[in-house]
C-alpha cells in the first residue's frame, strides 16, 4: 500500500464499515463501524507521509514498533492501545493489512467479545 487512497479501499473491504471526514481538515478520513460507529482507522497525511492509526493489543504494541521503524506511538491517541503506521516502504503490505484486521476486530461490537 503506498497511498491514503489505498488505505481507504482496503479498509472498506470490512463487513458494516463506513468512511467518515468528521473535522473541517478533511486530510483525516475515518473508518468506522456501521453498528457501534467506533474508529478502528485513522488515515491521514503528515509532514508529507501518509499514515494511519490503528488499535492494537497491548502485548502486540511494542513489538510492532521494534519490528518496523515506520510503526511509532499513536498519534494524537492513547500511545498504549494505538499505534500509527507510517506507509514509508518499512512495513510490508501483509503486516499493515494483519494490523488492520486486529484493529477491527479490537473495536468491533463488544457484545460479540464476551
């Protein structure tokens, strides 16, 4: 994945989500679920790079950011359950969409989870 463009399409790849701009910067462009209308998809561009925040479980946080450097603390989010990718060519298509997926997962319905 190289742009914001194709974070999108990927992103709506997911059963019940939906694409939101809910600031007046319209760079920042959310996916959320249809049902409990929670975020699991920041997408936007910073200092020229395009990067997205993404849940993750807390034992998983810091190994992605040691694996890869473009996987830093969740910006602007709480840095112990958010990470932001950066699509800077250091993180492989397969561990961006696998981190996609967790984060779906992670904010979907919570009646499902227990």
């Amino acid at each position: 994945m190289e742009t914001k463009s194709d974070l999108i399409t990927y992103c709506l790849t997911y059963k019940d989500v939906y694409e939101d701009y809910p600031f007046r910067d319209h760079e920042w462009t959310v996916i959320r679920h249809r049902g409990n209308k929670r975020v699991f998809a920041w997408i936007y561009r910073r200092e020229g790079q395009v990067c997205i925040n993404l849940k993750c479980a807390p034992q998983w946080i810091e190994f992605w950011r040691k694996a890869y450097s473009g996987v830093r603390p969740g910006y602007h989010l709480n840095k112990k359950h958010w990470n932001t990718v950066v699509l800077d060519g250091s993180v492989p298509d397969e561990d961006i969409k696998r981190m996609i997926g967790e984060s779906y997962d992670l904010t979907g319905d919570c009646s499902k989870k227990r």
